[in-house]
C-alpha cells in the first residue's frame, strides 16, 4: 500500500508546502503515524485519504511555526475544514486523466526540471514517482548507490535554493523538457514491469503509474510523435502482465499463453503506434526510439505464437534504434533477435564482443542471454555457469528462482 500511495502523497504534499524535501519528510511522517495507529485501530477504509490527512496536518504544524507563512496557514487550515473525513479525499487516481493540474504529472516536471542535471532528473523522479530505494534507483542506472544518493540530496536542496515552482511548464519551455519527462516515464513503468529487487516480478502499481502519465502527457501535447510512440510501447507491453508469471513463477516471453494478452491494450498501443507514425510523417521525421521500440512490441504482439515472430524484422527495428539512440543494453536486444533470425552463433558472437567491451559488466542479463544461446548451441556445462552467474547478479527473488531453474534443466 505505501509503495502506491507515497508518490500520490508527496505530490500532493509539494503543492501545498512547495518542497519536495519537507513534502518526502511529511509522507513519512504519516507512514510512521499509520504504523503505530493501524495494528491498535485497524485499517482504515481508505488509507491514502488517511495518510494523505495525516499528513496535511503535521504540514499545517509545521508551517504554523514560521510566522512568514501564517497566511497560508489561514488558507491551509479552510482547507482541511472544509474537507473533513476520508470522503473528502478522492481516491487515488480517480481524477480526470487529461487534467493538466495532476499533481503527479506536476510533480514528474518539477523533479525534471532544467536547474538539475539529467541524471538528477531521473533519480529524483524515480525515487519520489516510482517509490523506489536509492539502492533500486542506483540498480535501474546501473551505477553506484552512494552515487545516486547524492545526485537525491543535491537535487532536492537545488529544488530548494532556486525555489522551483510546482507547475507545469508551458509553451516552448514544455517542449524542452519532454524528452526528460518522457525518459522519467519509461524507467517507472520498466521497475514496475520488471522490479529491480525484492520478491516479485512485476509491480503492477508502478505500471499503472506510468501508462496513466503517458496517456495524460498524449491529450498535453497530440502532436509529438515521441510522446504517441512511449504509449504505444507501454500499451503493448502492459498487455502481456497476466501471462507474464503463472503460480507466482515468472513465465519468459517464447514461453507466455498469448490467449492471456490484454487484446484491449494491444489495440490501444497500435492506435497509438498508427498516430505516432502519422506525426512523424506530418514532420518529415523518421521514427525515434520510443516508436522503434513501439514497433518491436507490435512485432511480437502481431504473431498468434511465438514460432511466428518475425525476428528478422525485429532485428531490423533494433539495428535502427541503436543507429538513433546507441546503447550496449540495446545492442544486448539485438543479439537477441539475430540470435533467433539468424541462429544462436550469429548471436553469441554479438555478445561476445559486448561482454568484451566491458560496459555491461554486473548486468545480470547479458549472462543470461549467453546462458540461452550456449544451451542452444548444445553447450551445456558453459550454459549452466552462465545461468548460475546471471542468478548471482539479479536483486530479484523471482528472477534468481528462474534462472537457476535453467542452470538445474542445463544438468547443474
């Protein structure tokens, strides 16, 4: 429950005290409230509109303390006066979702805001948005913790200093930043999608959170093919969630019922696809990377079983990605698919040469793609250390569970 509420709270919380650091500080605060009160009174019947209460009130304490805010004190306390009870409170997420005033879409451009760097952005957002620990944030970036530690603390006290106005940005300025804000999105709904650590696979919350900001930042700005693109791509890779683990064990894409794809999402995500391709055309622009990934989920989703995918075109769609938005992850996904379209040694070599490079040394998924192309090349013993060592590098319980399945069906 906290984890799907405490970004609802903060965001909530800036727009009233107007720092993210004291809004953090009063989410807790009502958390420690909630752990001390609800094993005693029991949970409440809505326990965000509790929590988010709770916390107006210690906010209204606080700020009564500063004589230079004893208006807005005035105004605070009218407030909660006038909304008294639980059923004051919406629930979460039941605002409209094109509303431009949505505290958590202001939020996500506050924590992008041009005053901090790029990596602060996204640390920042992820940690107050996603819910995540510093040491998942640092996982997601795949650098070191006490290094995103910092880039939090330095990023709030810059909010502070500069006194970031909590709003979203408009005109030109709201272009600039979108791409910042469109990157923030992905990387929630991929922690949601698959979770850096912990027992499960999935969190199903952060999911939400996103595919919900990246249908609201669509209605904001329609005619920005990046913006129809990232939808697309989280429509389409939403849809698979149900089929995505069976009996609370992770199932991989080959091996999925694709009877169980959201058939509702996927049409959405090609909707939005088909409007992402239209603004691109509308510009003369090629697609860019959240389309080119948008066609790569549309490839799998087009194919009624796995053995129909069309991995050529798929391997296609990713030598263009890393032609616009070159990474080592993305080449690793390349490898990927000409390992299936053009056979597992075609695809061993390509990684291979990544893992002699070095960048994605401590990625636990570059020995499991080796693991998978070894074993199918017949290579047992070396798929088994492979799969072993891809265990010992995943933060995930579910994960590990399913890699060292594949190191015990290799003969470990």
């Amino acid at each position: 429950m906290w984890r799907i509420e405490s970004p609802r709270l903060i965001a909530g919380l800036t727009r009233l005290v107007l720092d993210i650091g004291v809004a953090e500080e009063l989410a807790q605060d009502a958390l420690v409230a909630a752990l001390e009160q609800w094993p005693r009174d029991g949970v409440p019947r809505n326990p965000g509109a509790w929590l988010m209460t709770t916390a107006k009130r210690r906010g209204i304490d606080l700020i009564r303390r500063n004589e230079t805010l004893a208006r807005k004190v005035a105004l605070l306390g009218h407030e909660l006066e006038t909304a008294q009870g639980a059923a004051a409170f919406e629930e979460p997420g039941s605002g409209p979702e094109g509303d431009i005033e949505d505290d958590l879409l202001r939020l996500v451009f506050v924590a992008c805001h041009p005053v901090l760097s790029r990596e602060a952005r996204l640390a920042l957002t992820l940690r107050l948005l996603g819910g995540l620990t510093t040491d998942e944030v640092a996982r997601a970036f795949l650098v070191a913790e006490p290094t995103v530690a910092q880039r939090i603390v330095r990023a709030k006290r810059t909010l502070a200093k500069e006194k970031v106005p909590f709003e979203v940005p408009q005109g030109d300025e709201l272009a600039g930043r979108l791409a910042s804000v469109l990157e923030v999105v992905y990387l929630i709904f991929n922690e949601g999608y698959s979770a850096t650590a912990g027992d499960d696979w999935m969190r199903p919350g952060l999911c939400e959170d996103a595919l919900r900001l990246a249908r609201v930042l669509q209605g904001l700005m329609p005619a920005e093919p990046e913006v129809h693109g990232l939808a697309a791509l989280l429509e389409v890779q939403a849809s698979r969630s149900a089929a995505r683990t069976k009996d609370g064990v992770p199932v991989t894409l080959l091996e999925q019922d694709r009877r169980r794809w959201d058939q509702l999402l996927i049409r959405r995500g090609f909707a939005a696809l088909a409007r992402a391709d239209a603004a691109a055309r509308a510009r003369g622009a090629a697609p860019g990377p959240y389309a080119l990934q948008a066609a790569i989920a549309a490839c799998h989703a087009q194919a009624v079983r796995a053995a129909d995918t069309d991995w050529a075109r798929i391997a296609g769609l990713y030598r263009a990605l890393a032609a616009t938005a070159p990474s080592p992850v993305v080449e690793l996904n390349r490898a990927v698919a000409v390992g299936m379209a053009e056979g597992p040694a075609a695809g061993l070599a390509l990684v291979d040469a990544l893992a002699a490079g070095g960048a994605l040394e401590g990625y636990h998924l570059l020995p499991s793609v080796r693991g998978d192309l070894l074993a199918r090349l017949g290579r047992t013993a070396e798929a088994r250390e492979e799969f072993v060592r891809a265990a010992g590098l995943t933060r995930n319980g579910a994960e590990r569970a399913l890699l060292l399945g594949r190191a015990a069906a290799s003969g470990g």
